[in-house]
C-alpha cells in the first residue's frame, strides 16, 4: 500500500500541470481579458470626465486620460487611448511578455506556492483563498456529514423494507428532494424563516454576527451553527436523494448474493447478517464516494448558496473571478480544487482499503 500511495502522489505533480496548462490555454483565447477589462473602466471614467465638461468644465479634470484618435490596438475600446498608456497597462498585468514566459513563470510560482498577486483587488491570491476557505469547510464539512448521516440509516431501512408503505412515501419524499434546486429551497427558508415574510428566527447573511468575538464560548458556537442553519439545510435537501437510493439499491443487491441465503440457512441472526455481512460489503461504494462529495460540496454544490445567503466561500470567489477576468485568481483557485481533488481521490482509495482489507491496489497491474 505504501508503494501504491507514493506512485499516486508522484502522479499528482503532472496531472496538476495537465489541468492548469489546458485551463491557462484555454482561457488566454477567451475574449475580454483583464486589459480589455481595465480599458473599459478607463474608457468609462473618461466618459464621465467628458460629460462633466460639457455640463461647464473649463478644463480637463486631474488625471485625466489622454485620447489618441488615431492610435490602433488588439484591445477592443482601447483605439482612443494613448499607446503608452495601453503598453503600461500590458506590462501591468504581464502581457508584454510571450505566452509561454508567462505559463512557465506561474508554474515556477505554484511550485512553491505562490499563487500571484490579484489584478483588481492588489491582495495575494493565497490570502483571498485563505479568507475564504472557512465558509467552504463549514457549508461543506457540515452538509455532507449530515447527507451521510440521515442517506445511509435511510438507505438501509428502505432496503430492508422494501415494497412496503415506508418504502413506497420515503420514495416520494426523496423524489422531491432530488427535484427541487438546492438554491429553490434556499429561497423558500429565506422567506419562510428569515424575515422574508413569515418568520424571523435564523439570519439572513454572513456566517457570523457582528459581535461575535464579544461573545463566550458556548456563544460562538451557537451563533456559527445559527448562521449555518439555513444553508446546511438548503444543500442537504438536495443532496441526500441519490445517496439514499444508492445506499438502498447496493443493499438489496447484497441481500440477494449466496452468502447471505447461506448465512440465513445457517441459523444467523438476521441483525448479524445485515450489519456484520451485508452492510460492510454494500457501504464500499458509498464510503468511497465521500472524499468526492466532499470536493463538490466544498467548491462547486455551494456556488449558489453563497449567493443567496452572502456567503464569501471559495465558489464565489472563482466566480468573480472569472466574471472580472481575474487570471491569477482563477488560476490560483483552479490549482488549489484540483490539488485538494486529486488528495482526496487517494484518500478515497485508501478509505477503501479500510474498509474491505481484501482489496489491494498494489497487485493491480499499473
């Protein structure tokens, strides 16, 4: 097992620089890059200073922008401005250098964890995913440990009654959850239980309150687990459906395999038999499954709760990132996603090792 987890983390290395290599490529022919995005915001406060002047100014407003008629660029807008000024603004976000140079120089970074400076908000990229890495870990740790607590029990009582008036409502109610949006139901708590128009017992936002570190002990943990209420259960409601039918459907085919008919025969105890045979062998593909479900959950099932309930995680900072064209901070998040998914892939199979010691990756031909 040893050797198996040290190919695997070696393997880690050129996958990483596999998945960052296609997305840089990828998102340098993308049209609106951070230039084009900075000589929009330029070429809009430059329409503002001319709509102050024809309103009475006399003379042209401090730092303002000179407008070169005549000047021609690859940048969309930017034919009005000063060359000099659009060569300040490449050199800026290292655009004066070829594609390669840069792709080459960022991996040299990622290499010691240095994941750049942001273009807009002029902080380390590092430090953004930092600041916003608790609200992730707590939407995501929260909700996938309570899917798994209320799937798996469900799972198995379904299975084992199935067919039955249980069964058959659980179903429905599964149904509904599996139907209904995460972020659907996240509306309908806002409006139901945080003053949108019946109650107001949870809050609205933030992931604490204003006078939080004011608070004792007992205090900080109730006002944390208060702000989460609302969005831990807005994630679980649409994300315990299919783990419970899964849960269920690779129960019934355990109960059905010889070694069961042979353990019943045998006089076992059915108890004996459902937890000490079936449930082992039928929870290999759902404990599996967790690492990834946690990966999803953390980075890309939460997007739009956080949205909704003004949460600054990991998925919103990538998706503002992306809608401002923030290349370091897009680069930066994508690399931590897929580095902590490829750790949890491994830790997956070592889960399964754990949970089923006949299995041994190392005498799997590579």
């Amino acid at each position: 097992m040893g050797w198996y987890v040290t190919k695997r983390f070696l393997l880690i290395v050129p996958t990483l620089i596999g998945i960052v290599a296609i997305n840089f490529f990828i998102v340098q022919l993308a049209p609106g890059g951070p230039v084009d995005q900075m000589i929009s915001r330029i070429m809009g406060e430059t329409a503002g200073q001319s709509m102050t002047r024809v309103a009475g100014a006399q003379t042209a407003m401090p730092g303002a922008v000179v407008l070169d008629p005549g000047a021609k660029s690859q940048f969309a807008g930017a034919q009005a401005l000063d060359p000099a000024l659009i060569e300040a603004i490449e050199k800026q976000f290292g655009f004066d250098q070829p594609l390669y140079v840069r792709f080459f120089k960022m991996l040299g970074d990622y290499a010691t964890f240095d994941l750049g400076m942001s273009f807009f908000e002029k902080r380390p990229v590092l430090t953004l995913i930092k600041e916003a890495l608790p609200v992730s870990i707590s939407l995501g740790i929260w909700s996938t440990l309570l899917i798994y607590l209320i799937s798996i029990p469900l799972g198995v009582v379904k299975a084992v009654r199935d067919g039955t008036r249980f069964d058959t409502w659980t179903s429905g109610v599964i149904l509904v959850g599996y139907a209904m949006p995460s972020f659907l139901f996240a509306i309908f708590l806002i409006v139901l239980f945080a003053g949108g128009s019946y109650f107001s017992w949870f809050p609205l936002k933030g992931l604490v309150s204003s006078d939080f570190e004011t608070l004792s002990t007992m205090g900080k943990v109730f006002d944390y687990f208060w702000h989460l209420a609302l969005p831990i259960a807005a994630l679980t409601i649409g994300g315990f459906a299919t783990l419970t039918m899964l849960t269920k459907n690779s129960f019934l085919d355990e109960i059905t395999k010889q070694y069961v008919l042979t353990a019943r025969a045998k006089g076992v105890a059915e108890k004996r038999v459902l937890l000490g045979h079936v449930f082992r062998n039928a929870m290999l593909i759902v404990i599996s499954g967790f690492p990834g479900a946690l990966v999803g959950m953390l980075f890309t099932g939460a997007l739009l709760i956080e949205v909704i309930f003004s949460l600054e995680g990991l998925g919103l900072l990538g998706f503002e990132a992306i809608v401002k064209r923030d290349y370091p901070v897009i680069f930066g998040t994508l690399f931590f996603f897929t580095f902590v998914g490829l750790v949890m892939t491994l830790v997956g199979d070592i889960t399964y090792t754990l949970v089923d010691p006949r299995i041994d990756f190392e005498k799997r031909e590579m």
